[in-house]
C-alpha cells in the first residue's frame, strides 16, 4: 500500500534518449542510441521519448531519429513518442510508423523564439495545423510548456499565463499537458501554486510534469506533485539532459532517483531498478563521462567496493 495521500501508481515517461542526448556535445552512434532504448524497454518503462523531428540544423544530435525508430525493437504495450515542432516533423514522424507526437511550446515569448523560431501565437497557429494532421492520421499527440516555472531569459513567468496556454494546448486536443520546469528552477512551494492553477483549467488528470534537476529540487518538486494528485511524471535515465536553448539547464530529474523514492513511498512504477541502471551504465560508456544520478552514482560505488572485496 502506498503512502497516504499519494497515487497507488505513477507513469514515468523517460525522456533520456530525446531530452538527454539532444544536449551531448560528442556523437552518439546510432546504434548506440538504439541499443540504449533497447534496454529501457526491458527494464519495463511504459513510455520512452525516443527522439526528435526537429531541424538537423538546430539540434544536429537528433539528426538520425528516422534511423533510430526504424531500428529499436518496439515491445507491445510500451509507447515510443517523439518531438514534432511542426507539419515538417509530423511528417517525418509518420514516415517511421511513429503512433504519438509531441509538440513543445513555451509559457515565454523569448524561449519560444529562441527554441523554435516562433513567438507563442504563431506557433499556436503551427500546433493547431500539426493537431488537425495527426488527428487525420490517428496519431497521438501531448503537449509541451516549457517555461512554466521560470524563463532563462525572462525570469518569472506569471502564473494566469501558464494557465491560459496549458488550456489552450488542451483545446487544441492534446491528451496531456507537460509543464516544464526547463531551467530546474522549481521549487514545491511553487508547485503547489502553479499546479493550483493550472487544474482549474485543465484537469488533473490531463496534467504531467517535466523537472529538470538543476537545483536539487526535482525530487522534492515530485512529492509535492504527487500530494496534489499528478500521477505522471518525466525524467531521464542517469539524470541526463538540458536544452541546447536554455542555458544552464542542466539534466532531468534522474530516473533511478524517482524509482527509488517512489518504490520507497511503495508507489507502483513498473520498472525494474537493476536493469535501469544497467541502460543509464550502457549510456555512460558510449558517452565517456559520468552522469549525475545519486542513485546510480551510489550503485556504482558498491559494486566496485564489493569487486575489489573479492580481490
Ligand atoms: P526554422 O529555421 O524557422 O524553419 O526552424 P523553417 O520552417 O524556416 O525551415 C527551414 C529549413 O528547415 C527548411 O529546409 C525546412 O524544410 C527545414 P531548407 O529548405 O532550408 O532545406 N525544416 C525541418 N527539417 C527537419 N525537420 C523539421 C523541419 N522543419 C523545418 N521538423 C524549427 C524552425 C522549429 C524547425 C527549428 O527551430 C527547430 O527544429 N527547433 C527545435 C529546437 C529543439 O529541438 N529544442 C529542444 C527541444 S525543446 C526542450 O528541450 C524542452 C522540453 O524538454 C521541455 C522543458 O524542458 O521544458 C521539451
Ligand atoms: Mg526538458
């Protein structure tokens, strides 16, 4: 039995292999990149945002998504979406067999320029003709706001805006709305406030959040979340990540973490934690650098305390 006052079980939808390796400056094989995705299949996440259709020429490190989703071994039951910014990706997206989208846009009017070349109303104007295309085509779309919490160039960004724009994403027909926290500059007093908000607009239900972990709040961000009644959270495998148009985003909230407390609060995730680490420790040998997640930061600790044991 969980915990009193918090969901019996969560969703995680990992982000690691879009948002993550979007922001690594060496080159990710692609088979690499496959077999990453691979193993967080078997290690039982239900959804894996596996890449996205965006311009080579703005992110060249999701240049072979195409490549990607032909190649992954898709389990049934587990949902593989990828970033649409427009009619260009959807198409794209299509083209691979891919059944669930998602469109990214900003409660900031120099984020969303300076991420897609759009102000917000015109890319309202762009989600509106990806959303009518996918509806055509039976694809599934959710729902980005990045910014929600605080803009890298704006600073505060006023609570009524993220509300208005969460619904207006929901009117468009988007099954989840994601409030991001781009920069990881949340904390739960303020998500208590923002969520406050926005669910008198767009129901709980329909509500996912996006830490990304750069002030050590992300986690304590998730328990708050959860008291209010979110029940869907993203996070990425090792704490991968960042935004290559929000400066010093650093990664999300790590995967293992939320596993880990959340099996703690006896919250129900699906995943397996060994075989988390073990993609997060496949990922980090392809990059060469170590990636910050506490928990698979400790792991790797013990196990070469208990190799040089066995010395
Ligand atoms: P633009 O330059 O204004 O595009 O970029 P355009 O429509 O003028 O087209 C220019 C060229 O790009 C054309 O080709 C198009 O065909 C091509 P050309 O005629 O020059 O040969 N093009 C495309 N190619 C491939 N795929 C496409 C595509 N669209 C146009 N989809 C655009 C506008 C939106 C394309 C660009 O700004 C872009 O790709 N931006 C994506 C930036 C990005 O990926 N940011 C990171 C993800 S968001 C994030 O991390 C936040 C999040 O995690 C939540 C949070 O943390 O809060 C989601
Ligand atoms: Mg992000």
């Amino acid at each position: 039995m969980p915990l009193a006052g918090v969901p019996e079980c969560v969703q995680i939808v990992e982000v690691g292999p879009r948002d993550g390796l979007q922001n690594e400056h060496a080159e990710v094989a692609t088979a690499d990149k496959v077999a990453f995705i691979d193993r967080l299949t078997a290690a039982g996440l239900a959804v894996i945002e596996a890449g996205a259709f965006v311009s080579p020429k703005w992110v060249p490190q999701m240049a072979d998504t195409g490549e990607v989703f032909r190649a992954i071994t898709r389990r049934a039951g587990t949902r593989y979406p990828a970033l649409v910014p427009n009619l260009v990706g959807l198409d794209r997206a299509r083209a691979c067999g891919v059944s669930e989208v998602a469109i990214f846009g900003a409660a900031s009017e120099t984020f969303s320029r300076k991420n897609i070349n759009q102000g917000i109303e015109e890319s309202f104007a762009t989600f509106t003709e990806v959303c009518e295309a996918a509806r055509r085509w039976g694809i599934l779309v959710r729902g980005y706001l990045s910014t929600s919490f605080g803009c890298p160039y704006e600073g505060t960004v006023p609570v009524g805006r993220v509300a208005t724009l969460a619904a207006r994403l929901l009117d468009l027909g988007v099954f989840e709305v994601v409030l991001g926290d781009t920069i990881g500059v949340a904390q739960p007093g303020q998500v208590a406030e923002v969520v406050g908000a926005v669910r008198k607009q767009v129901p709980i239900e329909h509500l996912a959040l996006h830490f990304h972990d750069t002030r050590g709040t992300a986690l304590a961000n998730v328990l708050m979340a959860l008291q209010l009644g979110i029940c869907t959270f993203d996070a990425s495998a090792g704490g991968l990540g960042g935004c290559p148009y929000a400066p010093g985003a650093t990664g999300n909230l790590a995967t293992e973490d939320l596993v880990y407390m959340l099996n703690g609060l006896g919250v129900e995730t699906g995943v397996d934690l060994e075989a988390l680490v073990a993609a997060s420790r496949f990922i980090e040998q392809a990059l060469g650098h170590p990636l910050p997640s506490r928990y698979l930061r400790a792991e790797q600790a013990r196990m070469r305390k208990t190799m040089s044991s066995h010395d």
